[in-house]
C-alpha cells in the first residue's frame, strides 16, 4: 500500500530512467517515514516499509561512492585515498545529496509534500540526502543491478556537474597532498566500500 499523498508519475517523469518499471519500490523509497503514522497500516507494516526504506537508501549510499570514484578513476588521473575522501564528503555527503534531491524535486512528489508546517527542504538534509539513496537504490534493482546503467544516469544527472564544480573551487578546497598516502584507483576504492560490478545485491 503506498501513501496516498505521494506523486509517482510525477516522480517518474523527473527521474527518467530508461525502461523504468519498478513503483513499488519507488513507493517504498518516496514514504517519508515521518508520514507512516497517516496510513491506515499495523505496527507491523509500518516497520517493514521502514526495513525496506533504510535497505534502499543502504545500497544507494555504497553505490553512490562507488559511481563517484568510477568517474574519478574514468579521467584517467590517479588520487590518493585522502583526495578520494576529500571529493565524497564534498560532492556525496548528506547535505549535497540533498541538494540533488531538492533538484530532482523529490521534496515535491514524497509522501510529505503537502504535509503542515513541514520545513524547507534545505533545512533536512539527512531525511532528504537519504531519500536520494534511496531512490538510487531503487534504480540500481530496477535495472537488474547493471552498475554501468546507474553510473550513467548519475553521472549525467549529477555527478559530472557536481566533480566540475569542486574541481573550479580550488582555492576554497585544498586537498592536502604531503603525506605518504598509497595511491589508489576507484577500483580500490570500490572495494574499500565493499562493492565490486561483480556484487550481487538481494531484496526481499
């Protein structure tokens, strides 16, 4: 049962992620879990979309770093481990990931976007920033975990911008370089993170 308040066509049309099919899912990961408590379901139920929501929004996490240094490693440079960090926590922390959801407009078709005296979006990073986890955990199962087809879609829609942007703020971010970190590439870092292309992800 989803929430009746949530806009899944709308949601869809926005996301446009080819050959697109699964909303059940997308339900699970557009219910504000704040918004539970409006549906007519047992104590039960609620806690499984809870389950289900934070499994989502698990894998979308692991897969957002992983993408993130595939297209770091896809330019052809080398970074060491503290320059990975230094471009995850800028471009793949909460608050950036709620900005791109704020740019998806997913405060706007969630099961909360008409809810009374709901805070601007940009004052809720951490529910906003995993929601979009979420939703890119969705993508992932819906294409049958093909990890190239939601890099693709990420990196088109996000994270290319996102690179550029810090990457044209080097006076505002200097990556400390004078330690004796061991260079690594996104493979490494991919398995650093514990997700290989290899992986396989279940969801019950």
């Amino acid at each position: 049962m989803s929430h009746p308040s949530i806009k899944l066509e709308e949601a869809k049309h926005a996301i446009a992620f080819p050959n697109f099919h699964s909303d059940s899912l997308l339900e699970v990961a557009l219910t504000d879990p704040c918004t539970l408590n409006e549906m007519v379901l047992s104590r039960a139920e609620q806690d499984q979309i809870k389950r289900k929501y934070r499994t989502l929004a698990f894998i979308g996490d692991a897969l957002i770093d992983a993408i993130l240094a595939d297209y770091l490693y896809s330019t052809g440079r080398e970074f060491e481990r503290e320059e990975l960090d230094n471009y995850r926590q800028v471009i793949a922390d909460r608050p950036s990931l709620a900005n791109f959801a704020i740019k998806l407009g997913l405060p706007d078709f969630s099961s909360s976007w008409n809810r009374k005296n709901r805070k601007p979006p940009e004052a809720e990073p951490g529910t906003w920033g995993e929601m979009f986890e979420a939703v890119v955990g969705v993508l992932f199962l819906d294409a049958d975990r093909d990890f190239d087809k939601v890099a693709q879609w990420l990196c088109d829609r996000f994270l290319r911008a996102a690179v550029a942007a810090y990457e044209g703020e080097d006076d505002d971010y200097e990556l400390d370089n004078d330690d004796d970190s061991t260079s690594v590439t996104s493979e490494d870092y991919a398995e650093m993170l514990g997700l290989s292309r290899s992986d396989g992800v279940s969801f019950t």
